[in-house]
C-alpha cells in the first residue's frame, strides 16, 4: 500500500506544480489572464491521469519481461536476465525485450508457429 501511496503522489506531482504556478500568477486577476478554472482542472485531473496510466504502462512491461524471462530465457542466462530486470527496472526490461523477446518472436513467426 505505501508503494501504491508513493507511486500516486509522483504522479500527482506534475500537477499541483503546474496548478500552483498558475495560481501564483494567474489566480485573482481575471483581467490579465481570463483562463478560468478550466487550467487548473487539466493541471490538476488530466496530466497526473496520463502520467499515472504511463506508470501504470512501464510497470506492466516489466512485469511482463520478467515474466518472459522466467519462462523462455535460455537456461544458462535465465537467473542472469532475472536479475537484471530486477535491479534495472525499466532499462533491464527494455534491454531483455530488444535482445531476447523481439528475436524470439519474430523466429517463431518466419518458422509459422
């Protein structure tokens, strides 16, 4: 739950950033900056919904590269590959997934599996 917590609050970071600036300096005066509230309602709804379904989307992959790794690695590399994707996070995920993953499926689709 504290990841999930921590992980929320980032994603919410770029947004009440956002919102503050333009409080600061647009706020109260309507006559230099009639924006409305509709900014800082974007700043503060759409931009962290984005930035948490991307997080949601590189947590995903990794799982998924994990995943594969543990299943369809070559033995001898498999507890090497694991640990890099562990460690590595994203950078080992997309690594595994350019060397490994992608030459393996596209080997298996010219065989016609």
């Amino acid at each position: 739950m504290k990841k999930f917590l921590s992980t929320l609050s980032l994603a919410l970071v770029p947004g009440i950033a956002s919102a503050q600036h333009y409080m600061m300096y647009y706020g109260g005066d309507y006559g230099y900056a009639n924006y409305g509230w509709h900014v800082p309602l974007f700043f503060l709804v759409f931009i962290p919904v984005i930035w948490f379904l991307f997080c949601l989307a590189v947590f995903v992959l990794w799982i998924w590269m994990l995943i594969d790794a543990i299943k369809y690695a070559p033995e001898k590399m498999k507890l090497v590959w694991v640990i890099v994707i562990i460690f590595t996070c994203i950078i080992g995920a997309l690594i595994y997934y350019f060397v490994e993953h992608r030459p393996r499926i596209k080997a298996e689709k010219k065989e016609g599996k």
